[in-house]
C-alpha cells in the first residue's frame, strides 16, 4: 500500500511511503512517530499494489502528484520526501501514471 503522512502540527511538509503489507504499514506508521515525537502525525492509505514494480509505480504516481520531493535538485519540492522511488525512465517503462488525474481523489 502507498500512504501519506500529515504533521497536523504543521512542522513538517507531507510524505509519501509504501508498506508491503497492513502489518508493515503499521510498524511504518510507529517508525515515523518515535524518529519525530515532535511531530502529530496523521496516515491515510492513498492506494493499493501489489509489491515490487507496480508498488513502486504507484508511490511514485503520488511523489509526482503532490508535487514531488524536497532536496537540492529540488529545494521547492511540497513533500519531505528525499528522493524520488523512481528514476523518470523507469517509470515510464513500466507505464507511468497508473490512472488519469482525479482531484477529487489528491488528499
């Protein structure tokens, strides 16, 4: 699954991660909380693949969808994601976007 995390307490930008299963997902959700106890954090699962490429794929969707990661290369980015899952020309061998552009759906 692909999640996105919020700091309601309004520190940090979003980030965008994936889980291999629902158990991972929740030691993921634990991990973040004790590496930033500053931090009030909210997830929400923003989709589901199966692990390995199209899992990849779609955390990737959403890091291009919420306005990508924050870094030198990039110091404007909207999420506090490091880096990119995917290399550009990876992920458009193995089909980019996974669906078209839905606002209703961006949290």
């Amino acid at each position: 699954m692909v999640y996105y995390r919020r700091d309601l307490a309004g520190g940090m930008k979003p980030y965008v991660g994936q889980a291999k299963s629902l158990e991972r997902y929740y030691e993921r959700t634990d991990e973040h909380s004790k590496a930033l106890p500053f931090a009030d954090f909210e997830f929400d699962i923003i989709g589901r693949a199966e692990p390995g490429l199209e899992l990849d794929r779609l955390e990737e969707y959403w890091i291009r969808e919420l306005g990508g990661p924050t870094n030198k290369g990039n110091p404007d980015g909207l999420l506090s994601n490091k880096r990119h899952q995917m290399s550009d020309g990876r992920y458009e061998r193995t089909g980019g976007a996974p669906w078209e552009r839905d606002e209703e759906f961006l949290p």
